[in-house]
C-alpha cells in the first residue's frame, strides 16, 4: 500500500473553546498578525501555512465556559484511505465517525481527533506578513493517560514516536517534523500549549518588541528545547490563558531512516531537556 494511504498529510487545526472568542481573536490579530475570519459558531484564525496557495486554517475559536480542546484536525491527501482509518480506529474499540471527505473519533481516551481531506478545508491566503507565525506546527495537550493515547496514536493515525521522557511526556510525529503532537498527563481537553512556527531568530525581536509596546510580557523564553531542538518563548494569551509557543529551528528526522526514540528518564526534564540555554520555567508552565 502506498505511503500515501496510510499516512497523514499534516496537522491542519485545533478547534479551541474559550470564554471570550472576540477578545482572544482580538489578541491574537493585533500582538500576532493573524487573520480572523467569522465562521458558524465561532472564529477561525488563519496563517500562511506551508500549502502552496492557500492558508492554514490553524484555530478555531468557539465559546465555551473553559478554555480546552475541543477536537485536534489532521489533514490527508487525495490518496489518504479515510474507509481504512475508520477499520483501524473500530479495531482499536473506537467509534469512528465517517461523513464525505472526513472521519472523527475519540481516542480511547476521550480526545477529539478528526481526519479531513486537505482540500475539503482550504482556505484562502491571509495578506502577507513577515511577523505573523507562519503556521501551527504541534499541539502539546493533557491526557489522563498519556502513554495509551500515544500507542492509540501510532497504532489507528499511524504517528510516530520521536522522543519521551519518563512515562510523563511523548512527542510524536506525523513525518519528518520531530514532533506535530506532544502528550502529557492531565485532564483530558486541558492543553499546555499551541505551537506555531515564527520565521526564525530574527523575528523574535520585533514581535517581543511590539508584545512589550502592547504591554504583554512573555512567560518563558526564549529558549532552546533539548527535544526537537527547537527555539522556544512562550506566552499567554491574555482573554482565555491559552499557552502559545514561538518556535524555530525544529529538528528533522530523515525520511526512510529507522529512527530509535530517544527516551530520557524523568528525573532528565529539568535538567536536560527544558532549556539548553539555562533558564528554567517559572511554576506556571510547569502544572
Ligand atoms: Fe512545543
């Protein structure tokens, strides 16, 4: 079967609720330069993505009493087998729904997933901007059990493991991006934070700068992560308390390589793995 039946194309979205969708859109337009646009039952947030000629439909923001996931939404391609997702997700015990171009579930431990054909969710192009993140690359979520969601993950989506720490935290990945997906414990739907993708070191001055001129500081950052070797700074959306990560210079694992995950003991987080550069995490990040 080709790779292109079974593999996922790239994390298209996260549907969010929070309690103010206007006020968080209207953070997350003027700090960051993303695109809103009105949607039924809520806001959608658009950035450039990696897509060619259309955007990437990155966010969803709907009203809700508390700020968590609502569904995560993974893109496939015209050659992607929705009918043998829905097989391997019913084999798994869950209830796969299929409709048209898509398929959702919740994985066995109650997280919203949905399939959809890319071109079923295309979106037109924001107007440049040099400043606004260019995309979501991960989502770094809760699960009560993190370790049976990820197996879950790689068994029915076909994710990989790129990297773990402990039995605490486990970074997937969908292709060759070191990770699309990260899993620790906690209560399902509550998120540690969205990862979107800025143009490089370079950008981080003036967008801190203009979050400052704002009156917004960061939580932590920036940083170097020791997994995925990414640069990092991370802040809080000040409407709903959604955790946003600033990254760059995410590691790549080569295509057709077997790739052994490496796994660190728990004990390695914070002195390993938080931040090759020094600082560590004020006690907000770490709950
Ligand atoms: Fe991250």
């Amino acid at each position: 079967m080709a790779a292109a039946a079974t593999t996922l194309g790239r994390l298209g979205g996260a549907v969010v609720s929070v309690p103010d969708p206007d006020a968080s859109a209207g953070f997350l337009e003027t700090a960051l330069g993303f695109e809103i646009r009105p949607l039924d039952g809520g806001l959608q947030v658009v950035c450039a993505g990696d897509y060619g000629e259309s955007g990437q439909a990155a966010l969803e923001l709907r009203p809700g009493p508390e700020t968590g996931l609502v569904e995560l939404v993974f893109e496939v391609g015209a050659g992607y087998d929705l009918g043998a997702l829905a097989l391997r997700a019913r084999a798994a015990g869950l209830a796969p729904e299929a409709a048209g171009e898509e398929v959702a579930f919740a994985d066995a431990t109650g997280i919203g997933l949905r399939c959809v054909r890319a071109a079923a969710r295309a979106v037109a192009m924001p107007a440049a901007d040099g400043l606004r993140p260019r995309r979501l690359g991960h989502v770094n979520l809760k699960a009560a059990d993190p370790g049976a969601a990820a197996r879950g993950w790689e068994e029915v989506m076909g994710l990989m493991l790129s990297e773990q720490i402990g039995e605490a935290l486990y970074f997937l990945r969908i292709a060759r991006e070191h990770h699309n997906v990260g899993l620790r414990p906690g209560p399902r739907g509550e998120l540690h934070h969205l990862g979107f993708e800025v143009a490089g070191w370079h950008v981080y001055e003036p967008i801190l700068d203009r979050l400052a001129a704002l009156g917004h500081r960061v939580e932590y950052g920036p940083g170097r992560h020791t997994p995925g070797n990414n640069i990092f700074t991370y802040l809080l959306e000040p409407a709903s308390g959604l955790r946003l990560e600033l990254f760059a210079d995410m590691g790549r694992i080569a295509a057709g390589a077997e790739h052994e995950p490496k796994r660190w003991e728990a004990g390695d987080r914070m002195t390993q793995t938080l931040n090759r550069w020094g600082p560590l995490p004020p006690e907000s990040f770490l709950a």
